[in-house]
C-alpha cells in the first residue's frame, strides 16, 4: 500500500475507495511522486527507508 501512495498520491487512492487517516497536523493530500522517482527499484528502496524509521506496526483502516 505504502508503494502505491507514494506512486499515485492519495487523492487517486481515495478515488479507488480508501480511506485517509490524517496523522498529526498534516492537512494535506499527499502528492503522487510516480513522474518524480524513475525506477521500481527506487521506490522499493524508499519503501524500505520508511518502514525502517516507523516503529508503528502499520494500521489497517479505521472506521
């Protein structure tokens, strides 16, 4: 899931029908970064920095 926000923004995963979860004070939607970062590989490796800095078990969504 994370791969795919990161790709397609949250606006576009929204409209597939998930939910956002609003941590902290960020308002915002998050902006697809597909057209920034060129490679699968590269985002693979984001992916792994992110997971790897969250101590937070991943939640499912909340209702």
């Amino acid at each position: 899931m994370l791969f795919r926000l990161i790709a397609m923004g949250s606006k576009a995963l929204e409209e597939q029908g998930f939910t956002r979860i609003q941590w902290g004070t960020v308002k915002a939607p998050m902006p697809e970064m597909g057209h920034v970062i060129k490679t699968s590989d590269h985002l693979w490796k984001i992916v792994s920095f992110i997971r790897s800095i969250n101590l937070r078990e991943p939640t499912r969504r909340r209702r």
